[in-house]
C-alpha cells in the first residue's frame, strides 16, 4: 500500500502531466487553426494577383496603338476595344538619335470608352522609332506599344 504522501506525489504528477498534454493539444490547435488562415489568406492574395494580371493581359490585347509619320507631322491613334473604359495616361515618343518626347498636355489624360479612338497629330521635325503608351483602369495600368502603319 502506498503512503499518503507517495500518493500526493503521483497525484500531482498526474495533475501535471494532464495539463501537459492539455497544453499541447491547445498549442497543436492554435498552430494548425493559425497554418490554415495563412495558407487561405495567401490563396486569397494569389487568386486577386491572377485577376489582375488577366486583366492587364486582356487590356494589352484589346487596346491597339497605330501611328504613321509623314513629312514632318506624327498621327498616333489608340483604340480601345476593351469591354470597359480604360485611361490613355501618357505617351512616350522615342527617336532614332536616342532621345525622346513624353506627351503630358491635352488632352491627355484621356478615358477612352469602349470602340472609341483617340487620335493625336503633332508637328515633329525628327523621325519616331517607338511610340510607346500607357492605359488602365482604376487598379490596372500597363504599357503598350503602338505599331507603326
């Protein structure tokens, strides 16, 4: 038979021992509970990441960008054939010497509605080799360049 102070000992042991393991089951389940909202958060964060760049892929393919150069006047036409509006917010004219011309004035910017062009014509004594312009909505904004005709 044990002694009553043998048995506190085991009693308390035992005590100790459940909320050991009580212990653990909790941290086991605050870990698991806290793995699986990151792993949902960062899903999340992907899919919207995905739909942006879809996005931009499809205002990329929708909205065309011609220009042609004559004499000296340059004709840039950007139409959007996208399914919403989307904002011409500038453009960059590269030249052959290596420098080039940012168009900031009027009208730019300039919300394009869907199957409207925005046509631009500007006096340029130098020859273009690049007309390369900006678009978007209110998340997306990607650079496109316009083909020469």
């Amino acid at each position: 038979m044990l002694k009553p102070q043998e048995k506190l000992r085991k009693a308390v042991g035992g005590i100790i021992a459940i909320l050991f393991i009580v212990s653990s089951i909790i941290i086991a389940y605050i870990l698991i509970d806290f793995g699986l909202r990151t792993q949902q958060e960062q899903i999340e964060t992907l899919r919207r990441t995905y739909e942006v760049r879809i996005k931009a892929i499809n205002i990329a393919k929708a909205v065309e960008g011609i220009w042609n150069y004559r004499g000296v006047r340059l004709t840039i036409s950007i139409t959007n054939n996208y399914v919403e509006p989307v904002t011409i917010t500038g453009i960059v004219i590269l030249y052959e010497d290596g420098t080039y011309e940012v168009l900031k004035e009027d009208p730019l910017p300039y919300t394009l509605a869907p199957g409207e062009t925005l046509e631009i014509s500007k006096i340029s004594a130098k020859e273009p080799v690049s007309v390369i312009f900006s678009a978007g909505t209110l998340e997306i904004l990607t650079s496109l360049s316009a083909e020469r005709e």
